[in-house]
C-alpha cells in the first residue's frame, strides 16, 4: 500500500504509478471538493474514471478507514458492481463554475450595496448643496433653513 499527497506534482506520481502497474480504470468516491483535481489528472492521463457517490458505496458495515473504503471500493469496481456518478464534459464543467462564480460575485455585490446604503442611513450625511434634504434639523444647524425637509406636522 502506498500513500500519494495532494499536490499536482504528486498526483502526476499517482498516474504514472497507476501506468506502470497496467490500471487502465478508476472507481472513486465523490465527496466534496478533493475529487476534483485527482479525477481531471487522472482523466486527462487517459484514464476511465468512475464517480461513486459515497452513500451507495459506503452501505456495508464494519468499513472504518480510508484503506478499507478503498479496498471495498476495487472489490467493486473489479466486478462491474459500481454505477458511475454524472460528469459534465469539461467544457460544460467550465463553464458551470464560471456561472457559479459569477452568481456569487453578484450575490455579494448586492450585499456589500445593502451594507453601504444601511451605514449611509445611519449616518444620515449631509449634503450642503442640498441634493437630497433628508437631514435632522438639530444635527446640522449649520445649514441654511432651506436645505432641510421639514416634518409636516
């Protein structure tokens, strides 16, 4: 059994071991985010990468580490037991992240909009040439009259 890291360059050391010992397919569970790097090196090395979702592979008792997933996982992927996850093709991947990405940058403009509009209402700021008008009469007495908006009363 041998352990690989994370990095790119590691990865690139998984595939090349996977060459040399003739495996020409990969059964993986897809939890989160790790997945993604290890599958994309591994597909673009040529090789058939099966996505599992890890609840339907992870229905037997007693399997309590990463070496037993592991193992149970090649047990069933040698007997064609394992149905492979959807996987958009990479450009259809791209651009999903893409508008994900997206939709969060607007997401978090409007926020940080919202933000700047609440602490503009509580300081309630004074315009001296009277643009808007919306200020307190006693904080701001400085001002010609004119430049308030009184409460009608």
């Amino acid at each position: 059994m041998r352990s690989f890291g994370t990095f790119t360059r590691d990865l690139h050391e998984l595939a090349d071991r996977f060459k040399a010992c003739g495996v020409t397919s990969v059964a993986m569970e897809s939890t989160g985010v790790y997945w993604i790097p290890v599958y994309e090196i591994l597909e673009q090395r040529g090789f058939e990468v099966i996505l599992v979702n890890a609840r339907s592979a992870k229905n037997v008792p007693g399997r309590k580490t990463d070496v037993s997933d592991a193992a149970w996982l090649r047990q069933l992927h040698s007997y064609g037991l394992l149905r492979g996850s959807f996987r958009p093709d990479a450009e259809i991947a791209t651009l999903r992240a893409y508008l994900r990405q997206r939709e969060r940058l607007v997401e978090y403009a409007a926020a940080h909009i919202q933000h700047m509009q609440k602490a503009l209402m509580q300081m309630n700021p004074a315009a001296p040439s009277c643009g808007l008008g919306y200020h307190r009469r006693s904080r701001y007495s400085d001002y010609p009259s004119h430049c308030y908006r009184r409460a009608e009363s």
